[in-house]
C-alpha cells in the first residue's frame, strides 16, 4: 500500500488516493451498491437456520448497504425480515403486526421478540408431543379405511 501512496505530495492526496484503493471509483461503489442491494432483496430465511444466525446475516447486508450510502427505515427493515421468514412463522408475524406499531419498532426488539418465540416452541417441542400433535396423529387413525370385520364390529355396536 505505501508504494501507491508514497508519491504524494500532500495528506489530501494521500487520502484520496487511500479512499480510491479502499472504495474505488464512483462505478465500482454503483455495482457494490447494486450487488449488495440484490442480496437485500433476495434474502431469505434458509432451512434450519436459527433466528440467530439469520439475525447475523440480515445484519450484515444491512450494515454493508448503509456503508455504501443506502439506508432503510425501521418499519422497512421490519417487514423486509417478516417477509424473509419461512411460512411456519406466518402466524408470530401476523400477531405483531397487529398488535404492535411497526414505525416504531426497533431491528432489535424485532429480533429478540422472534428469537424468544423461536425458543418457546423449542422448548414445547421438548417437552412431548402437543396437543395438536395428538389430534393430527388421533385424525390419522380414524381416517384409515375400516376393515370389513372393523366395518361389522361398528354396525353392532350402533345397533
């Protein structure tokens, strides 16, 4: 790096020739902006990512977008992350909409909102099967097709 600085003449020179390295041109910083754009757009929540992870993740493109001069406002962000979830938590999302002021909600809040609710229902799915566990599994049994003598067995018993 020194090389490229090292004929110089001034600290302004120097600095501009260190935020040319650094940054580039104007086009290098416009297709930056573009790809880092694009990957705002296109993000998603991946399979067995946890709400951690993808925190991290969304984080970082924002982070990227705003050192290239592009900023979203909170709401924006919001929905930008509650789109991003995979349809399991359609309902969670649904929920806060209504029940909270989305202008005024923080990146954060969002975050820790969804990773406490990741965790409740790790927690539930630790503890036994739920109850609507049950009733899908109970709704199986009683959909299978009776066997003639389960057919038979059923007419007597209503009879």
């Amino acid at each position: 790096m020194f090389s490229k600085i090292k004929t110089c003449a001034t600290a302004k020179e120097i600095w501009e020739k260190l935020v040319q390295i650094c940054e580039g041109n104007d086009e290098t910083k416009e297709n930056k902006l573009t790809v880092a754009q694009q990957k705002y757009e296109a993000i998603k929540m991946k399979d067995g990512e946890t709400m951690a992870e993808f925190d991290e993740r969304f984080s970082a493109v924002v982070i990227e977008l705003n050192s290239l001069g592009k900023e979203y406002s909170n709401r924006e962000l919001v929905l930008k992350v509650m789109r991003a979830l995979p349809k399991e938590w359609d309902v969670k999302t649904m929920a806060m909409r209504e029940s909270k002021d989305l202008n005024k909600m923080e990146l954060h809040d969002l975050f820790a909102n969804l990773k406490a609710y990741e965790f409740e229902l790790e927690t539930r799915s630790e503890s036994g099967p739920s109850t609507s566990q049950l009733t899908k599994a109970l709704a199986a049994t009683t959909a299978e097709p009776c066997s003639p003598s389960t057919s038979k067995l059923a007419d007597t018993i209503l009879k």
